[in-house]
C-alpha cells in the first residue's frame, strides 16, 4: 500500500483541526439520606439571563428524560418565566401538579484555553534529471518543495456546569452533579452546553433515582 501524499495528509489534518467536536465529563454524588429513592414526576427548570438557553436547555434536558421514560416537562409549562414566584408558590404549584422533584440545570464558571500550535513543515527533494532527446539535451538540477502548517493559537471553550435534582417535599437537594465540558475551537458555546447537558442525564438515569415508567418513543436508546 503506498503512502498517501504529503498534500493529502496536510488537507486531512486541516479538516480535523478544523472540525466543531465536543465532550463531556460528569461528576455525582447522592445524598445518603436519599439512597433507595426514586422520585416519580420531574420539573427541569435553567437559571440562564437569556430565554433562548434557558428553553433550549430545559428542552434538551425534558428530551433526553422522556427518551429514558421518565415523566419530565419544562419550568415553562407552569411558571411564566417574566414573573417572580416565591417559594411557597411553587411548592404549592408542584404539588398541585404532582411534581414531586425539581431538576435544576445551570453554568457555573466558563473560560477559554489557548493552546498554541507550534509551525513546522516538510521538505521534499527532487534529484537532477536530464532530457535525453531534443533540443536542450542535457542533466537540469535538482529542486525542493517546502509546505509549512501551523504557527498559529487556538482558543478552546471550557465551562464547568451543575445539576441538582430537589425534593420537592423537604425541599432538600438529592442527587448533585458538576459537568465539564469542552470543545474544539469551532465548537460553539452552546454545543458545549448541550454536551454537558446529554454527559448529565446520562450520569443521572445510570444513578437510578428516577422512575422511568413511561412508554419510550420509538427509536430512543
């Protein structure tokens, strides 16, 4: 099997340094008071400024449990996220509603890494040669091609994010999570966010706390 050419391996390593990825790592714990437990109906509210994340985030995260079979809806489906609600109010709601836990989903430190990239390339040599007919007749010299890549930095995306799930009864945190996420120097904010949030939920079903009593779509894992 011949090599594949320099030209081909540099356009290789440019389309995967170039390539948006993302992964994710989570971290939990369960409170011991808790252990054996496992709550039935889910409200998943995000504490984000921006409407845009905080639905996106809440949505991902209802998503992710529904396709586990657990009975989970958005904060928006009964708090108007333009007005303030006391504690008494949404305890009183939940109940209502039959919630009996809050899973809360929210960043807590970002920042970005630079990384340099140091330059280096290759060389190709090319021996002498001639033309042995014709005009010109006669041994030309040699020659060399240079490529470089490199030389240059890349700011990668790092946040740090939590999870709590809250008893909505004593109203006491029951299961904790921090995510690190990452990505590549194309990756977006927001796609390191959604990585959190899928490493997050995935950790949360694997520490059973949650019935999962619904029927699963099909085609879900």
């Amino acid at each position: 099997m011949r090599p594949l050419p320099a030209a081909l391996l540099l356009a290789l390593f440019a389309l995967t340094a170039c390539a948006a990825t993302t992964d994710a790592t989570t971290t939990s714990a369960l409170n011991p008071e808790f252990r054996g437990h496992r709550f039935q109906k889910v409200l998943v509210g995000a504490r984000y400024d921006d409407l845009a994340a905080q639905q996106d985030t809440e949505q991902r995260v209802v998503a992710e449990l529904r396709k586990a079979g657990v009975d989970a809806a958005p904060w928006g489906d009964l708090f108007f996220p333009g007005q303030e609600h006391t504690e008494d109010q949404i305890a009183a709601k939940l109940g209502e509603q039959g919630y009996d836990a809050v899973l809360t989903f929210q960043t807590s430190k970002t920042w970005t890494q630079r990384v340099s990239v140091p330059a280096s390339g290759t060389t190709t040599f090319y021996g002498t040669g001639g033309r042995f007919w014709g005009p010109g007749w006669g041994a030309y010299p040699g020659w060399s091609t240079t490529t470089t890549y490199g030389g240059y930095d890349l700011d990668l995306p790092r946040a740090v994010y939590e999870m709590r799930l809250v008893d909505q009864a004593s109203r006491e945190t029951a299961w904790f999570a921090t995510v690190r996420g990452e990505g590549s120097s194309r990756a977006e904010w927001d796609e390191v966010r959604r990585a959190a949030i899928d490493s997050g939920i995935a950790q949360l079903l694997a520490d059973d706390v949650l019935v999962r009593a619904l029927p699963v779509p099909t085609g879900s894992r």
